[in-house]
C-alpha cells in the first residue's frame, strides 16, 4: 500500500525538522549538527542536496518555508536563543565552507528571545509577511516585514508574555482577511498545577494587541506540538495537540452578548478524539493538506495516521515503524515496472520506491 | 470493519531506534526520518547517534493501483462516463431509471476492457511481472462480477421482482466454461461425444445453469439418444416449465403447472425409470430438487453462488428478488464455507441480503484506492439506494457518505503529475467540501512551464478562485525576476493586480537605468496600455518612457512638456528626480524654446524642494542658472507675444 | 452532415499530433507527443480497419521517450520530424523502417537552446519549419535558427523579447512573425543583424495571450491569431494597423487552428474547453467574393461562416488537431485522441 524511496540525508547528527516548500518540490532539512540542508528533485524525481550550511550555533529545532509568492524564503529556530531568515539569492557562487549549488543568504536574526527558541511558523500571506516565536522562556514574539520585497527588515510587533514554557505553536490557516488572526501555542511545562497548557489567542483589531481567547484546560500534561488543520470549510477549527496521548479538538466560535461587546472571539472547546494508541507520550502531530488526515509520531517510535470517516469520528487507519531487520541492499521493486510489451526506458535515472513490507496487527500495540 | 491495522516497515535500523516522525508533503506524500525528541533544557550537544549512522529521509507515497500505465486508461474512461452520469442527473427531462442502468452497463464495458488489456499484457512478461498482472486480473474480476450483481439488484428494474433469469444470466456469464465446452463439442465431431471425457460435467454444467436446451442437445448426441430411457428424459425437459413475465401466466398458476410436473418426474423416479443411466437418474434427481442429488453435484459448482442460481432454478423458479438473501445461506451453509468466505463472497452475499451499507464497507476494503467504491457509490446513490438508509441507520447521511468517498478519490488524483484534471472533475461534485478542497490543493500544483500555469490559471478561473489565480500569477512574476526576466515579471505582476509588486518592478527598470544609462524592455514599454494604472510607479515609468521617445525622436516641445507634468505630479520616486532634473538642462539650453515662464517656474519651485539631494550636489549651479536663462529667455519671448 | 467518431484511451495526456505525411495523400500512419507525465514519449501510430465491428482502432506501432513536454512537433517530410521540449530542447527524429520494423532515432539533437541566465533551462514553446529552415521561441525570450542539416546553431538572437515567446511562424522564407506573452507581435527580417524586430504591434488593447498562430495556406500575408480568451482574429499583413476583424468564438483559450490543406476556405479550431469546430463559408459556392478572402472581409463575416461541431464537448482541453483529406485527428487531456471521419469538406 505504501512505497517509498530513501533520501540520504547526510547531516551529521539526527535531523530534528523536515519541511517542503509549497510544492513539494524543495525539501529542507535541519539537525542537532547545527546545520541546515536543502534539497531539490530533478527532472527524474531524484532528490539531491543544493545547499548546505551552518544556520546556528547550536541544534536547529525547526525549519520552515515561507509562501512561493515572497521568493524562496526559509526561517529557522534554534536552541542558541536565536531565530533566522534565509532568501535564496541567483547568480552567486557559494561562499566558503558552503557546499551546494544555490547560495542561502542569511536575511536578519532575531535576537530578541533570552532562552531557546522551540517553534517558528510563518503567518498566513493573507496578512502579509509575518513570523511567530515561541521560547522556553514563555514569550511568543509576532514579527513582520513591512515591505515584502526586503526581508532583511524585519520589525518585533508584538511580544505576548504566556505565564508557562511554550514548546509549539500554530497559525489558524483558514481565516480570512476579515477575521481577526488566531494562534494556538502549547507548553510543555511539566506541572499539572499550573492548569492548562494549551493557549488560543486572538489579534484584536480594538486594542490592537494578541489577547488570550481561551485556555484549555482538559489538557494538563505537557504539550510537544500543536497543529490547527486547514478548513474545507467547516463552522469550527479543527486542532490537534500531540500531549501524552494525540487529541483533537473542535474549536467552535459561538456568538453571545460577551463576544459582540469585546469584539473577541468566543470559542466553545470541544475534544473530538483521543487516542492511546501510541501508549506512551506523542511528540508531533501533522495534517495533510486537506486536513482529513493526521499524522502523529511517538515514543512507541511509530509513526500513525488517523482519519475521519464521513460520520465525523476519527479513527486509526495505518501505522509506520522502524525496524532494522528489514533492511534489504537494494530497492526491490520499482513503481514503474509494468510493461506494455514495448521497450522501457532504462530506470536508474529515474527515482527508485520500493514497496513497504507490512504486517497486520491487532489494535493494541505492546508498549516496549 | 475495524479489523486489522496495518503496519507498514520502515527499513532503517535507526528509525528503529530512535522512533520515528513525519512530515507530510503537499500533496499526497508523507517524508519519515529517524527522530528522537530533545528536550530544551537538556545541555545542547551531538546525539547519541551522532555520525554513527547515515540518516536517511524516506518519501513516502501511495502505491496507486490506477496509477500503473496499463490501468491508467481506467481512470480517464470512468471519469467520462462519471460525468455522463452527473449530466444524466441533471437533466430532468430524461429516464433516469434506464439512463442510470446504461451508465452501469459502461462502467462494466471500461472493466473488462481493461480485463482484455491485462489478459492481452500477461502473454508478453514473465516471472513477477507475471504475478502482479494476475493479481490485477483477480481484482478487477471481482469488481465487475460485484458490480454486476449490484447492477442487477440495485438499479435495474425487475418485473415482477422475479430475479432468477438475470441471476442466472450473471453466473452464465462469470462462469463461461460450460458454454465453451458444450459450443465445442456441438461443433465437433458429434458421433459418441460421451467419448469426450468433458460430456457429463458439461451436461451437468449446463444443467445447472438452466440451459435445459443445450442439455437436451447434448443427449441428444449420446450413442444411446434412441433407447427409451434417453428419450424418456428429453420428453421431460421439454416439458419442463419455465417460468416468463411476459408470458401472461399468473405466479400462482405456474407454481400449479411447476407442481404437476415435478409430481410426476418424481413418480417416475421413483418407478425406477431412470436406473439403467445413473447419470441421467442423477440428472432427474436433480430437477426436483432432491437435497441428496444437490449435495453430491456441489463439487461441480466453484462457488455458492453457482449453486445458488441453479439450485433456484429447480426449486424455486418465481423467487423473488429479497428473498435471495436468507437462499444464499443456505447454500453458503451448504458448501460449508461459513468460515472461509473470502472478500468476494461477503460482498456478493451483503447484496443479496440487500444490505448496501455493508457492501459498500466490504468494497472498501477491496483496494487501497477508492475507483471502485466511488464510482458505485456515486451510482448508487443517483439511483435513490442509499437515502432509503437514511431512515434505518441512525447518523447515515447518504449525501455526507457519497461526498466523502468523492472527495478522497478526487484529492488522491490530484496528487498524481497528470490526472490533477481529472482529481478535480470530482472534487467538482463535492457539494459542500469540493470548492474548498480545490482551493487548497490547486495552487499546489507545480507550476513548471508557463503552458502548465495557463491550465492551472484556467481552472482557477473556471471556478472563480480569483485570488487563487492571482497568487499564481505573482509567483509566476517572482520566478521570472529570479530568472532576470523582467519583462516577463512586469506582466505576471499585471496579471496577478499586486500593486506593490508592480511597483517594485517598476522600480528596478528606473534603478537600472540610473545605473546603466538604457531603459530594458523597450518593447514592453512600447505597449503598456491601460494596465499602467495599476500602480503610481508604474505610470511614472511608462510616461518617463514616453518622454525619452519624444526626446530621441526630435519633439523636444511634447517631450518639454511631459517633462514638466512629470515635475508637477506626485509619483515621481525620490531617487529620481536628479535624473529628470539632469534630463532638463539640454532641453533648458537648447536653441528652440521649450519651456514656457510658467514652465520653468514649476522646475525652479521643484528644485528649491530637492535641493538637498545629494545627487544633485555638482549640478545644482548649473541646473540654476540654466533655469534662470530660460526663464529670461522666455519671458522675453513671451513679452513679445502680447 | 455525418461523420463518424472514434476515440482511443492512451494513458497520456497527448499534447500535439500529426498526421505523417504519405504519397498519395491518404495518410494513416501518426504521431502523438504527450505532456505532463512523469515520462513523456512520442508515439507512432497506424490507423487499422476491423471489418468485423466497422472499427477503426489505432495501433501502436513505435514509442519514443522524450524528456520534458513536447510543446511542438512537425514533420518536414515523411521520414523526419522535429519535436520541441519543454526543457528547451529540439530533436530530429528519423522513422526508420529495417527488416520491417519501424522505430524512431534520433538523428539531431539540439540541447540548451533555450535557458534563463540563472542557468534554469528554458521551455522551447514552439517552432516553425520552411523547408529545412527551423525557428525555435521559448520562455527566455530568445530566437535561434538552426537548419535540418546541421547540430550546429546557425544564428541565435538572445533578448528578442523581453516576455516569453509562444507562437511563431514563417510569413516568407526570411520573415517570420512571433508573440508573446502580453500579446506583442514582431515581424523579423532574418537577414537583418539587428536583433530588434522590423515591426511591432499589439492583438488587441488589453493583454490577450495569443495561443496559436496560423497563415491561409494561398494567401501567406492572412494570418489568422487564436487566443485566450477564444476568438478569432485575422490580420492582413499588407496594411497591418489593425487587425481586418476579430470573432468571439470559443469558451475556452483556443488551443489550435488551421485551414484545410486542399480546401483553404475551411478552417478547424480546438480549444481548452474541450470543443473543436469546423469553420465553412456557407454552402452555396456563388458566394466567392471577387477575388479576395472571405477572410479578410471586414464586417459580416459573422453571417457568411457557418460552424460545426464536430464532437460533442469533452470537458477537457483539446490541445492539438491534424487534417487530412476528410478526416481530423484530435489529441486531448483526457488522455485520449479521436478520429473524425467523414467530415463534408464544401467546395
């Protein structure tokens, strides 16, 4: 049912983040040996790296694209305390100690986090060039590029102080540009005392500032990532939290007196599923682009996906797992090997998937 | 259908290791890569698996049957016969009953040729090859025999609700051997054809799937077709009552004759008529449906559903069409498959017993991608099959049902290089999620030559996704600029409305010109039209342009004048004005004329304004006094006019 | 008026096809060039009667992979044919026939005809053929001339425009006419050094794509433009200020137009709706004014063309028709070609 092919990665240390650039045609990559990669794939559909370099000085924890329409842009955190922009510049050879073909320039660093930084999305294109922040130090920091066309202008719009560590954070991707923009930003602090530790907050046209909507307060436990889906169009927004069991919630504005008098958003907060399947503590959680599938990832070292059937519940559909046994020296089988009775091209130029092994088990899978 | 999960291998001793996590791609594929969660406040340092293995990112994606060459045809084929189907629906002023049934009888027609296809390719490969192909054939076999019966059940109209001649003309069909055997023999050399080691089983064969005729015809080539008893049995099968609709008679009326007759084979049967020929006995035995007889020819059907159809047709002729459900056990009973049945055999008894919902939770499950429950879904739906659910099944929505199976398969085929056209005619269909979904998948699409980005820009368009297009549009102008082509940039900007970008553009054709002294372009300068106005910068370029045409042409007084309303607007940008300044001092000196009092005042007022542009520092003096020249010089001609 | 359809299922999405030229004017062999997969290929194909169930059905008959889309494809006679890539390439094929099995070699190839200065290679969008004479124009805005004999580029005009080039075609051995993006027309004089264009004008007032290109096959000077928003528009080179007449035709953006080859008052068009359309000046045969081109007359042309359809609409683009004698092949984005036989060709 699945088939895969094998990029070699060749970063030096594990890779903490993979990201695709809109069209899935460009691959970044950024790891614990500090550095950053970027991959594109060939006419023939073989990845290879462009670019290589030396993005931090310490593990880079997240590496994301920006909008195609803002030019080849990447932003990366890191456990240096600092963030960064990256533009992609034509022309140049690649300066030293840089590997690759394309030359990654760095635009700005951002500085201002005390601590490190865990999470960098960039906002919607609807509202223009934006960046989000969040540190171990509990501050999300909202930046933007007043003029798109610079990016090494960044300026600090807003600092929003979250009494606990924040560990992850989303944009809402499906507001429009007259609803007031949404984040969700989770805290991996490890006290249940101090409540909740999921936070949705609002940008409020009235005062000008990110106000807190709504702290959900059925998840205690720490929070490793958080994901809101894109909205085929649904009344309410769809959240993932990957905590010590995955869970997804429906956020569901409501309006009432309070609402329309605050101008701020009122959210009933509804958990739509919660699954044990991973037994044990999850630590990503990832939509597809139509937000009907969810791809969560463990410390059971699996990887599960889970679907919502058209009565609306959810349910697991597959699972992926390492297993060194397996391993076989060469692809065993090409996805285009059906003939037609007439010559076939040679394949080694083209990318090679070979099918995944697969073995059915019962729903509980043993803890080990 | 909650079952087995599966579980799919990674083969990577360091995924294993550590665990794993994902990413997905847009638009259907997932990368997996060896992850290990670091916490934050641990010290910052290399992983225990620094350097010691290579880590590998692995790309994932569905292997789609459909997306195989030999079956792609498939998809393009039922997609026309899909859409058909929506136009039919459409269209009140037609049949939908028998339209609905054309269409499955077309949908059946794309199978088995793709059937031939197969059967066709398997000769030409070996070994693997060979292995997979047949599996395709099995699939696909199944699918047309399931869909047949569904076709039969479920949206045909049966008179009478009497199902068994189309029954029998569905097992005729997927069991063919009988036919071809007895055509064979009948076309041979007919002298002692019970010589042929096939005659009994074909007599058998055909016997059990009601072709009493071909039954009779064989016999009628046996050796012994002149004794008393052969003759004896073709009496009998002549006389054998077959029930017709149209025919006039009565249901009641035939059970009577049906009655009478297998009354007196009994008799006769019993009157030990039929001994000297066991196989004959065993023939009679079996019109009167005598359980001993039925049990020991089962070995002779494949499948219960042989045995069904035939089983019927000697004992209960006028079934009708909701009463096949509880028959169909009882042969399933009978062949002892209860515990072995296989997929096929699930369906196939969920549709007798008329349970839609379950066949279509068993279709899904027959493959990984969903062409077949779609598209019958899809038909069955139309054809009012499933709202009858509505009613039974708490929380079943037949439309929510039928949209979500259309909005998969429409989203997987998005996800494929050249069937995204096709992924969207069914997206299409999806009343309350399709606009959406496309809306998120199409600007994905990589736009990889300007003739793809036109049928992308298209079908945004066809569908009014106006700031979809427009995206498109500037990346397009993005990547152009990239690549130094900013004409090209310049149009796409245009094209996609983005006033600051245009600006931008617009900004760097001046740029260049300050700094090498041409304007790029021309041509596309030349022919600006009425899309200047898109942005302020833009306007300023294309009037600049036409200033300097005016200058190299000789018309100094139109190029004077434009110079000056140039001055006197507000869009000219600031790094700029030393250039148009620099521009005027030849038009200030020269011998004619150009630039009336008023004129010049506009340029000294200006200049006082900008005096402070370091540009102009050296040519300020001279800027002065050849404004103030002119300005004499103009008023004095200006004196002598009045 | 009656004709017959046939359609084949090719699991390619066929960008161009052509009709290989035979002796007798009786073609049946023909080539399809597909796009957007992950490998393309050009196909020979021979049209065979089965006289049991009154069916024409094409057989494959040579596959040739070819990387990138083919944006063109011409034959120069019936042994060669040039195909364009869109990663900016061109290729002399020859269709070789030994000990009775036809295959397609490459007999030329001309790489890197077209690039962007970033290095990123260029879509070669279309070309035109005189002779043994071949233009290419691509994305980058560029022009080269090369010749059948030779790998070597005879002349390349780097800059020719500053938009991408789309459509080309040759007005007299030496002048070819090419369009752009923004819907600029240039006339070249290739025996000029200069690397501008001799003229310059606009389809229309707004920016309109031209799409494709066509000359009236006795009146070399009519050209005739199809283009994204699907009308018509005919010039007459001869006084070029504007254009004689322009017809809003199709839905959708027209993918293909050309006259008949032995009845040039016919004209057959496609388009990205999924349409495809026989043009005729009506019936009656009196109608030939003077001696000019219905073409070229001014207004009421509306009133003297009558249109068929010749299929019902696909839904999908049609991208590319051939004609030969009565019969029109089309190739299409349901991955499928058709034939059209029978078509009433008024004298």
């Amino acid at each position: 049912m699945f088939e895969a092919q094998e990029i070699n990665a060749e970063h030096k240390d594990l890779i903490h983040d993979v990201a695709y650039d809109y069209y899935g045609d460009r691959m970044a990559t950024c790891s614990s040996d500090q550095y950053v990669k970027v991959w594109d794939h060939n006419k023939d559909g073989k990845w290879t790296e462009t670019s290589s370099f030396k993005a931090h000085s310490g593990s880079v924890w997240k590496v994301t694209w920006a909008h195609p329409e803002f030019g080849q842009v990447l932003a990366t955190c890191s456990f240096d305390r600092t963030a960064a922009v990256w533009e992609e510049i034509v022309g140049d050879t690649p300066g030293p100690g840089e590997r690759g073909t394309r030359h990654w320039v760095r635009r700005t660093n951002l500085v201002d986090s005390r601590t490190s930084v865990t999470d960098i999305k960039f906002g919607p294109k609807i509202q223009g060039l934006q960046l989000a922040t969040c540190s171990a130090e509990g501050i999300i920091r909202i930046y933007e590029a007043p003029d798109v066309m610079n990016l090494s202008q960044w300026t600090l719009q807003h600092e929003v102080q979250c009494k606990l560590a924040c560990s992850c954070l989303s944009w809402n991707p499906s507001l429009s540009k007259m609803q007031p923009q949404m984040l969700a930003v989770g805290s991996d602090d490890a006290n249940p005392a101090n409540g909740g530790k999921v936070f949705i907050y609002e940008y409020s046209e009235n005062t000008r500032r990110w106000t807190k909507l709504e702290t959900i307060s059925s998840i205690t436990e720490p929070v490793n990532d958080i994901s809101f889906a894109p909205n085929l169009g649904r009344s309410f927004h769809l959240l993932a939290v990957a905590t010590k069991d995955v869970r997804i919630l429906h956020l569901t504005p409501v309006e009432d007196v309070q609402s329309i008098q605050s101008g701020l958003t009122k959210l009933e907060v509804e958990s739509v599923a919660q699954f044990e399947d991973h037994n044990s503590t999850v630590w990503r959680v990832c939509w597809n682009i139509t937000g009907t599938i969810l791809a969560t990832s463990g410390d059971d070292g699996c990887v599960r996906m889970f679907k919502m059937n058209y009565i609306k519940s959810w349910k697991p559909v597959a699972v992926l797992k390492g297993d060194g046994s397996h391993v076989t020296s060469e692809p065993q089988k090409t996805a285009q090997a059906i003939p037609s009775g007439l010559q076939m091209p040679p394949l080694s130029q083209t990318a090679r998937y070979f099918k995944l092994g697969s073995i059915s088990q019962p729903r509980d899978v043993p803890w080990h | 259908m909650e079952g087995d999960l599966k579980t799919f291998i990674i083969p990577n001793d360091l995924c294993r290791r550590t665990g794993l996590a994902a990413s997905w791609t847009p638009i259907n594929q997932m990368s997996v890569f060896a992850y290990e969660k670091r916490n934050v406040r641990q010290k910052d340092g290399p992983s225990n698996f620094a350097s010691s293995q290579p880590s590998s990112v692995f790309l994932l994606r569905q292997h789609v049957l459909l997306f195989q060459p030999i079956l792609r045809k498939l998809v393009n084929e039922s997609n026309g016969a899909f859409l058909n189907l929506q136009g039919v629906i459409s269209d009140k002023t037609l049949d939908h009953k028998s339209e609905l049934l054309k269409l499955s009888r077309q949908y059946r027609s794309i199978v088995r040729a793709c059937l031939e296809d197969l059967q066709d390719d398997i000769t030409k490969v070996e070994g693997e090859d060979k292995e997979t192909l047949q599996d395709y054939i099995t699939i696909f076999y199944s699918i047309e025999c399931i869909w047949h019966l569904c076709e039969i059940l479920f949206v045909d109209t049966i008179p009478g609700n009497i199902v068994l001649p189309l029954l029998l003309d569905w097992v005729r069909f997927h069991f063919p051997k009988h036919e071809r055997n007895a055509a064979n023999m009948l076309s041979g050399d007919l002298i002692g054809l019970e010589a042929n080691p096939e005659f009994w089983p074909t007599v058998i064969g055909s016997l059990l799937q009601g072709r009493v005729k071909v039954v009779r015809a064989l016999l009628k080539q046996h050796s012994a077709s002149d004794s008393h008893v052969f003759r004896l049995v073709d009496q009998i099968l002549k006389a054998m009552p077959v029930y017709n609709v149209f025919s006039g008679t009565s249901v009641s009326e035939f059970n009577i004759q049906w009655r009478h007759w297998t009354v007196d084979v009994q008799s006769k049967i019993d009157a030990k008529m039929f001994v000297t020929s066991p196989n004959l006995n065993l023939i009679m035995r079996l019109v009167v449906g005598e359980e001993t007889a039925w049990t020991e020819i089962q070995s002779h059907c494949e499948t219960w559903y042989e045995l069904l159809a035939a089983w019927l047709f000697y004992t209960e002729p006028t079934v009708k069409i909701f009463e096949v459900g509880q028959f169909a056990k009882h042969c399933i009973t009978k062949m002892r498959m209860r515990n072995n049945m296989k997929h096929l055999d699930r369906v196939l008894l969920a549709a007798m017993e008329f349970d839609v919902l379950q066949v279509i939770k068993e279709i899904q499950h027959m493959s990984e991608n969903g062409w077949f429950v779609t598209h019958l879904t899809d038909l069955l739906y139309h054809a009012g099959k499933l709202s009858n659910l509505e009613k039974e099944v708490e929380t079943f929505s037949a439309e929510k049902l039928h949209e979500s199976f259309l909005l998969d398969y429409g989203s997987l085929l998005m996800g494929h290089k050249s069937l995204w056209q096709v992924g969207l005619s069914y997206l299409d269909f999806c009343p309350t999620e399709g606009l959406k979904a496309i809306e998120l998948i199409l600007p994905r699409i990589p736009l990889e030559t300007e003739a793809k980005t036109q049928k992308i820009l298209r079908e945004a368009k066809n569908r009014e996704l106006v700031h979809v297009a427009q995206s498109i549009c500037k990346v397009q102008g993005m990547k152009s600029l990239k690549r130094g082509r900013l004409g090209n940039a310049l149009t796409w900007a245009l094209k996609s409305q983005d006033g600051p970008f245009t600006s931008f553009l617009a900004d760097k054709f001046l740029h260049e010109y300050t700094k090498d002294g041409k304007l790029a372009s021309t041509d596309l300068l030349d022919n600006l039209g009425s899309c200047m106005l898109a942005s302020d910068r833009l306007i300023f370029l294309g009037k600049y342009y036409e200033f300097h045409k005016l200058y190299q042409s000789g018309e100094y007084k139109e190029a004077a004048n434009l110079l000056v309303s140039l001055l006197a607007s507000k869009i000219i940008p600031n790094y700029f004005w030393y250039v148009l300044f620099i521009e005027a001092i030849p038009l200030l000196e020269s011998e004619e004329i150009v630039f009336s009092s008023n004129d010049t005042y506009t340029i000294i007022h200006c200049l006082e304004e900008k005096e402070d542009l370091p540009e102009l520092k050296d040519k300020i003096e001279i800027l002065r006094l050849a404004a103030a020249r002119n300005l004499s010089r103009a008023l004095t001609y200006e004196a002598q006019l009045v | 008026m009656s004709h017959n359809l046939h359609g084949t299922f090719v699991s390619q999405k066929v960008n161009k096809i052509r009709w290989r030229p035979d002796s007798f004017n009786n073609s049946h062999f023909f080539i399809t060039g597909s796009w957007d997969d992950d490998q393309n290929t050009i196909k020979l194909w021979d049209f065979q009667e089965n006289e049991e169930d009154d069916d024409i059905y094409p057989f494959l008959v040579a596959t040739h992979n070819h990387n990138g889309d083919v944006t063109e494809a011409k034959f120069l006679n019936p042994d060669y044919l040039l195909a364009s890539s869109s990663f900016g390439s061109a290729r002399l094929i020859k269709i070789e026939n030994k000990y009775n099995e036809i295959s397609l070699k490459d007999e030329i190839t001309w790489d890197h005809l077209h690039y962007f200065n970033n290095k990123e290679c260029s879509p070669c969008n279309s070309f035109a053929l005189y002779e043994n004479d071949i233009v290419t124009v691509g994305e980058d805005g560029r022009i080269n001339l090369l010749t059948a004999q030779s790998k070597l580029i005879v002349r390349r005009i780097d800059e020719a425009d500053s938009c991408s080039l789309q459509c080309v075609i040759f007005l007299k051995h030496n002048e070819i006419l090419t369009s752009n993006l923004r819907g600029q027309m240039k006339i070249w004089d290739l025996r000029s050094k200069e690397k501008t264009a001799i003229n310059t004008f606009m389809l229309s007032g707004d920016h309109v794509t031209p799409t494709c290109l066509t000359f009236h096959p006795t009146q070399r000077h009519l050209i005739i433009a199809g283009d994204d928003l699907g009308s018509l528009t005919t010039w007459d080179l001869r006084h070029n200020t504007y254009p004689v007449n322009v017809l809003n035709a199709h839905e959708g953006s027209i993918s293909e137009i050309q006259f008949h080859p032995d009845n040039p008052d016919q004209l057959f068009s496609c388009s990205s709706a999924g349409e495809i359309w026989h043009w005729s000046t009506k019936g009656k045969a009196g109608i030939t004014m003077e001696d000019s081109n219905i073409w070229l007359a001014p207004d009421n042309i509306k009133n003297k063309l009558e249109v068929f359809t010749l299929m019902p609409n696909l839904g999908k683009p049609i991208n590319s028709l051939d004609l030969n004698r009565n019969r029109i092949i089309c190739g299409c984005d349901n991955e499928a070609i058709y034939l059209i036989n029978g078509i009433t060709l008024y004298n």
